[in-house]
C-alpha cells in the first residue's frame, strides 16, 4: 500500500511539473489537474488529491470491464444499432485500418 501511494504521489508531482510549464492549459486540463487546481485553490489538501487520484486507477478497471460488457450486450441484441455504428465508423474512420 505505501508504494503504492508513494508512486502515486510521484506522478501527481510530475503532472503538477507538467501543468507548470504547458502554454495551453485546457488542453491539459483533465480531471486530475482540476483536482491538482482545486488543492492550488485551498479546497482540497494534498491527501484528499492523492485519495481521489488512488481510487480512480484501482475502480476504474472493474467499473470499465462491467461497462464494456454490457454495451457489447446491447449491441449484440440491436443489430439496427450496430449497423449504424459501423456505419459511423467508415464515415470517420474511412477505408484505413482501425486502431486503438
């Protein structure tokens, strides 16, 4: 647990590094920077970022795998849905190979 805690202290650290020196800064703005800003601000202390920043890489692959699974389901079961998918998808994505 500490060195998980500890790596993630360290990459806070080094986005807060990164936010300092970036020209454009909504182009960088994604959720742990509006926690790193709200720190900046007062409303959180750095425990409450480092808490926030932890429950989010350890939730998020459960909660995405359980997602996932269930919007294949539903596509599985509306064919019409994913006609239209692939529809919209060589709109975009034209004749090139898809990527993830």
């Amino acid at each position: 647990s500490k060195d998980l805690k500890g790596a993630m202290e360290t990459l806070i650290e080094q986005k807060r590094q990164k936010l300092s020196t970036v020209e454009k800064l909504d182009e960088h703005m994604d959720f742990a920077s509006q926690l790193i800003f709200a720190q900046n601000r007062g409303e959180l202390t750095a425990e409450n970022v480092n808490q926030c920043v932890l429950e989010m890489m350890i939730a998020a692959p459960d909660t995405l795998s359980v997602t996932l699974f269930f919007m294949l389901i539903l596509i599985a079961e509306h064919p019409t849905v994913e006609e239209e998918m692939m529809r919209e998808i060589e709109t975009v994505v034209g004749k090139q190979e898809l990527q993830s």
